[in-house]
C-alpha cells in the first residue's frame, strides 16, 4: 500500500503537532492515531523536557491504545507519525499489536542530520522499525515532508527567534 492523499493530511497534523512541541520546548515529533474507518482517535507529540526521555509520542499511542482498543480495533488502526519509531516505541507498537505505520522521516535520515550538525548520537541505536518489528507494516520517509522537519529539527539546535 503506498502513501495516500489522506496519509498526507494525517502526516501533516504530525508535522503541525512536531512543531508545538519544539515551540514549547521540546524535541519535535507528533504522531496520530487513526482507526480502521479513519477516525482520529488520539493525538500527542514529544514531551521530554521535563527530563523523562521516554514521554514519546508513539509510546503514548500505545499505551492509550491498550487502554482504550480491543486487540482487534489496534490492529485495524494506522499510526501516523513526524519521525520513525525509535526501538523503544516500535517495541510497544509491537507488543500491542497495533496495524500499520506512516512516518515522514526515517531514523536513518535523522541520524544523518544529527551527525551532519555535529549532535552527539543519543544512547539507544536508531534501528529501522522493522529490525525490531519484523512484521511491521511500514510505509515511509515521505519526501515532500523533508524540507521542512528537517528544518524543525534544525530548530532544536538554533536559537528560535
Ligand atoms: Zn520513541
């Protein structure tokens, strides 16, 4: 299945939520999660400021997915999401058998950007979802996305004026 016109406007309220979240002080990504029938059901971007580094967007997803949907629902739903998974994420999306992923932008292209601008590589390797999810239904990087997270991205390093 290839990336659709309504893939993208998900994708887009991912970049919207990413820039929030720099804009509030935190690390740029959002992701949406939408049922089978394309109902929004969840929404949240990066919350690690206050020191938690694993308030991720994905692993909210999870973790309201397994509170609110029945094994059947997370599998129908789509996770839509700024930035690949990261393992810790994939893992949780994994484990609660959550259906597929859209994503913008690849951990590999991240971590190219991060090396380019000299940002030391954090202390979880940026794996591919589907080494850590061999089943994992994935679509992405999104070109048309590229531009402009890798300019939100940017911004974590620039100052914001
Ligand atoms: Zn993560």
């Amino acid at each position: 299945m290839a990336v659709t016109e309504s893939d993208l406007t998900y994708l887009r309220r991912c970049v919207d939520l990413a820039r929030e979240a720099l804009l509030d002080g935190d690390e740029p990504f959002g992701s949406v999660l939408v049922s089978g029938d394309g109902v929004v059901l969840f929404e949240d971007r990066n919350r690690v400021k206050g020191g938690d580094e694993t308030r991720h967007p994905e692993f909210a997803i999870s973790q309201w997915a397994v509170a609110n949907l029945s094994p059947e629902e997370r599998a129908e739903a789509t996770v839509y999401t700024s930035g690949e998974h990261c393992p810790m994420c994939a893992a949780g999306h994994g484990w609660v058998g959550l259906g597929r992923i859209v994503y913008a932008v690849s951990s590999a292209q991240l971590a190219a950007w991060l090396a380019e601008w000299g940002v030391p590589a954090g202390p979880v390797a940026a794996l591919p979802i589907g080494v850590v999810v061999p089943g994992a239904v994935v679509e992405g990087p999104v070109p048309e996305l590229a531009a402009e997270m890798q300019a939100l991205h940017r911004g974590r390093f620039t100052s914001l004026t």
